[in-house]
C-alpha cells in the first residue's frame, strides 16, 4: 500500500510540474525533473518581433512594388494603349477615398493636390489649443498609397479646359501647410523674436515649373475657400480654421495675447482686451473651439496665469438665434446652456460689421452698430468656390452651371455640361430631378390598370420603382398609405392626375441640398471610385448597371468642452435619437479615433489625448 502512495504521489508531482504525459514512476526511483516552459513574456516577445518583422516585410514588398510600377510608366507622357487617365484634384475627404478605391490597374491615377498629405480637419479645433499635435492630424498621402499605382505631383491647378480636356498647373505655386502662405498681417516667428538665429531665407528648394496634363477623366475634389460676405478687415485681421497654418497660428497668437497682458504696465483696460478671445460662426467649427478654449484657459492656463483668469473672456457671435442650428434642437438648447455654465458668452442675432486690429463692430438685431474690443478673432461662418471652381463654372456656361456657389452636378457626380469631369465634397452640388417635371410620364407608368387614375397599390409600387431615382422619396417610404390618403381629397380610394401632381410638388419640397461636411465628401469619394471601376468602355450606357449616388446620414457630433460632446442620430436608420454629456464624449472620440486613416495617427492620437489629460497641453508658443 506504501508503494502505491508513493506513485500516486509522483505523478501527482510530475503533472504540477507541467509534465505533458502520463509517467509511471517506481517506488524507488527517483523523480523526473519537470520540464522547462517558456514564460509568457518570452512568448509575447516573440509574438510581437514576429508579427513586426512580418509587418515590416509586407510594407518593404509594397515599396518594392511602387518603385517598379513608377519606374513602367512616364510620368505626363503618352497613356498606355487601352488605358484611360483618371486625374484627381486634392487630396482631403473626397478625394482619398477615390484614390485609395479606385482601380489603378485599370486606368493611368494621376493625383494633383498643392498639399501632399491628408489632413484630419475636424481636429483642428484641438490641434488650435494644443490637445492635439499637428503631426498627428496629417499623414502623407505617399504613405497612404504604398502599394496603389498612383502619380502625384505637388502642385496647383490653376485652369481647367474642358473643351481640350487639359488641365493647367502654374509655375512656383504657394503650397498648403507652408509658413509663407500666410496673410500680411501675420507674422513669422523670426520677425517677432530680435536677433534670433531662426530667420526667413530663399533656396532653390522648392521649384515647380507649369505643365499642362491631359484626362479622360477628371476629378475636382478641391473643397472651398472662407466666405468673409465681403465684411470689412476680416481677410486681414481674423484668422481662419481651415488648414494646418491655420491652427499653428491661432495656437501662437493664444499664447501671445497671455504673455502681452502678463507684461508690467499694461493696464486694466488692455489686459482686458488682450485676454477677449472672439469666435465668430455658431456651426460645429466655431462652437468646437470655443470649447476647446475654455478647457485650455481652465486646464491649463490658470496653473500659470491666475492673476489673468479674471479678466479671460470668451464670446461666440452667430447671427441665426442659436448655435448648432442644424442639429437637432434639443441639441442646440442643451449646449447653449452649457456654455452659459462654462461661461463662454453667446451673441445670438448678430451680425459682424467689420473686424480690426484690435476691436471688432457687432449689431444686434433692432440695435445700434458696437464695438467689441479684443485680440484674436476666429472666423468661421461659411464657404464659398475657390476661383478654380468659379473659372470653370464660366467655361462651361452659367446657362447649364447656374448655381454661383458650387459645381453642379447630376446624381452621379458627372458635372452637367462637361464631358468626363466629375466633382464632389465641398465645391459641388447634386441637382436632384424634380418628380413634378415629369409627372405625365410617371402617371402613365404607374397605371398599369390604365383607368386614369391611382390606386394605393398602383403607388406604392411606383415609390419602390423610383426610389432610386428620386431620393426625396426617402421620406414617403415609411408612411406611403398615410401620405396616399392625405392627397385623396375626394377620398374615393383613388388618386386623379390633379392629385397625384399636387402630392408630387409635395414630395419636391422634400428635396435637401447635402451639407458641406466631410461624412458627405467621403461617402461621394467612395461612390465614385466604385462608379469609376464598373465602368465598361464598350457599354453605351455607363449608368446602365450601376445606381445614381445617395447618401445615407449617420449622424453628427460635436465636442462641447469640459469632457462633453453632443451627438445627433436623428433622421438617421440607426437610432432616432439626440444625447449630450460625458457618454456622448466617449463616444465623440472613439469615432474620431477610428476614423484616423493610418495606425500611426491612432496611436499619435491616443498618445495626444492622454498627454494632455496627464500633463497638460504644451503652452509654449513655438
């Protein structure tokens, strides 16, 4: 029996020890020694000089392949025989998703763009305070193409020929993100700080001869530019928030305006003005920074400034009755109150009359013309066409081209008068046929029965039909028999030709021009590289098989300041609702973090947000 324990012991020993089979051990001999297993941080170790070292191989393959596919083709020469050349004009929220789609394989991609990086431009309010860095919201778009059978020249189209079919790129253009775009009445750090070493200097660095580029198809994505509504001193004493430089800019001028009014024998009404930051545009650019502001003023600034903090001023002037007039209202209350508990004070109807140096004329509706003084005004009130886009309205015609603000075009972004170019994001607009211009033809078509009239089965049909072709049908879809009944006004069960064209001038008005948002831009950018690749060059009909672009909303957001943000999913499929608060901010940035178009960004925009919530923003002005 004694011997039977002890075995019984042994292999109970044995298998603590991490034995991996099933010994029989004698009554005297001895233990076998447990086998070595390797710890879990070894394996983690390896795991991950496995995984980076395959990683690292794969993008070496891809360069490997880009270099040997630049090297097949000429640059601007001759196309190759049974391929097209698609040009693409920018490089932002439209047209990354047409570069990054489309199949460079089946035609010769040429992308022309003054900035050669895509920028994460709803970041920007938080690049402005220092939240975020702005290597971190940029990435090169040589990067993003590794792999991708893509042309780019960094230079800026300066004409467009729609007859020749040729574009225009001028010689030693300004390119986006360089100090020296900026406007007279900023200034470059050299100039401000005496006898510094750092100093504005000409090379021969940058040189960009003019060159002319023919297409078969041409993509203009190159968003807008500020609409100032010609208010006087805008364009030289406000800044805008719309690039890079931009933001660097506002980011140096904050610290400016603390360190003038910390000097000594400033005084109490200077101070004041120094420290009165204004925010001009009640949108999600403007409320976005203003909030942003407030939590560096708070977060930040107080530690090193508390003398100042008193006299720290924030106003956001809107002309329409509240901010964030285009979400839903709950939503707009809900940060109007917030920003009375943050202090930051709100101009609702009111207009700027002018904008200088060191002041800034508002008036109220029913009021007099004041004067606000202050330091640093930040513009952020609309857009307008770049003078590209306005050239080439004119050339294909204001009679086919009659909207002023934007390229038109047709729902599947071909502008209308122009044969192979197509637009989309900010600098376009999708004219939507009208169901009241053809309403003869869809009578006739939905009554099968021919008894000149409209049974609820004969139109329900005819919305499913047409839903494609008329997106403001959208609306009617979920309550078609309700809507039906309304326009029944002799309730017969049936719809007349009267009736049917008065529902249809109802459903017209449904029609919503798509906002300039980059949800918007990405979702056409998507559209058309796959409209791009179904193309068949033999087919008569390129719309033949594929249907024209619609939009599906999904949703808006906005950060509010204080760890706050305010999400709006009404009038979307997903949930019908609105929410503001801390959840909505977790929610804010974990979208923004997704939406980052690279693993390098994500992790420089991780390592950002918590820098800053554990050290605090850098306040240097640098």
């Amino acid at each position: 029996m004694s011997g039977w324990m002890r075995g019984l012991g042994a292999r109970v020993a044995a298998q603590k020890n991490g034995a991996r089979r099933w010994m029989s051990v004698d009554a005297g001999a001895p233990p076998a020694p447990p086998k070595k297993r390797a710890s879990w941080f070894k394996r983690l170790v390896y795991g991950t000089l496995a995984g980076t070292g395959a990683y690292v191989g794969y993008r070496a393959y891809l360069f490997q392949q880009r270099v040997k596919l630049e090297q097949a083709d000429d640059l601007v020469g001759v196309l190759p025989e049974g391929r097209k050349r698609v040009v693409v004009l920018g490089t932002g929220w439209g047209a990354m998703p047409v570069l990054r789609g489309i199949d460079s394989f089946k035609y010769e991609v040429v992308c022309v763009s003054p900035r050669n990086y895509f920028l994460m431009t709803p970041l920007l309010p938080s690049v402005a305070v220092g939240t975020v860095e702005t290597r971190t919201v940029c990435e090169s778009l040589r990067s993003m193409l590794v792999g991708k059978k893509i042309k780019f020249y960094e230079a800026e189209c300066q004409e467009i020929d729609p007859k020749r079919k040729v574009i225009v790129c001028g010689e030693n253009h300004k390119v986006h993100g360089d100090l020296g775009t900026m406007r007279e009445s900023d200034k470059d750090v050299s100039k401000v700080v005496a006898k510094s070493s750092s100093r504005a200097i000409a090379d021969s660095t940058r040189t960009r001869p003019s060159f002319e580029l023919e297409y078969d198809y041409l993509i203009v994505a190159v968003g807008a530019e500020n609409q100032t509504f010609n208010t006087p001193g805008v364009k030289e004493h406000a800044h805008f928030l719309k690039e890079l430089p931009d933001a660097r800019r506002i980011r140096a001028a904050i610290s400016d305006a603390f360190e003038s009014a910390a000097m000594p024998g400033v005084s109490a009404d200077e101070r004041q003005r120094l420290l009165h930051f204004v925010v001009v545009g009640g949108g999600p650019t403007g409320v976005e920074f203003a909030a942003e502001l407030n939590d560096l003023v708070n977060e930040d600034l107080n530690l090193v400034h508390k003398k100042l903090i008193d006299d720290v001023k924030i106003t956001l002037v809107e002309a329409l009755p509240g901010v964030l007039t285009m979400y839903d209202k709950s939503i707009a209350e809900y940060t109007m109150k917030h920003f009375s508990r943050e202090h930051i004070d709100v101009m609702a109807n009111t207009f700027v009359k002018g904008v200088t140096a060191q002041s800034v004329k508002i008036q109220k509706k029913g009021e007099d013309i004041s004067e606000i003084p202050c330091a640093l005004v930040v513009w952020a009130t609309g857009i307008k066409p770049r003078p590209l886009v306005d050239d080439l309205r004119k050339a294909i015609g204001e009679a086919v081209q009659s909207n002023r603000r934007a390229l038109v075009t047709n729902q599947y972004l071909e502008v209308k008068g122009a044969d192979g170019i197509m637009a989309l994001g900010d600098c376009a607009t999708i004219d939507f046929p009208k169901m009241v211009e053809s309403v003869k033809i869809l009578f006739e078509e939905a009554d099968t029965v021919k008894d000149d009239r409209l049974s609820l089965a004969e139109f329900q049909a005819l919305v499913k039909q047409k839903a494609h072709a008329y997106p403001q049908l959208e609306f009617f879809t979920d309550a078609v028999e309700r809507h039906f009944k309304e326009a029944d006004l002799n309730a017969d069960g049936y719809l007349s030709m009267e009736e049917f064209h008065a529902l249809l001038d109802k459903i017209d008005k449904k029609i919503k021009i798509l906002p300039a948002t980059a949800q918007v831009a990405n979702q056409q950018g998507m559209y058309l590289a796959a409209y791009l690749n179904s193309i068949d060059p033999n087919a008569e009909d390129p719309h033949q098989f594929f249907s024209p672009f619609q939009y599906k909303h999904m949703g808006s957001l906005a950060y509010i300041g204080s760890d706050e943000a305010i999400i709006d999913l009404t009038g979307t499929k997903l949930f019908n609702l609105a929410l503001g608060g801390r959840n909505a901010f977790y929610l804010w940035r974990s979208f923004y973090f997704t939406e980052m178009f690279t693993m390098r960004t994500k992790m420089l925009l991780f390592s950002d947000w918590m820098r800053a919530k554990l050290y605090g923003r850098d306040i240097s002005r640098v």
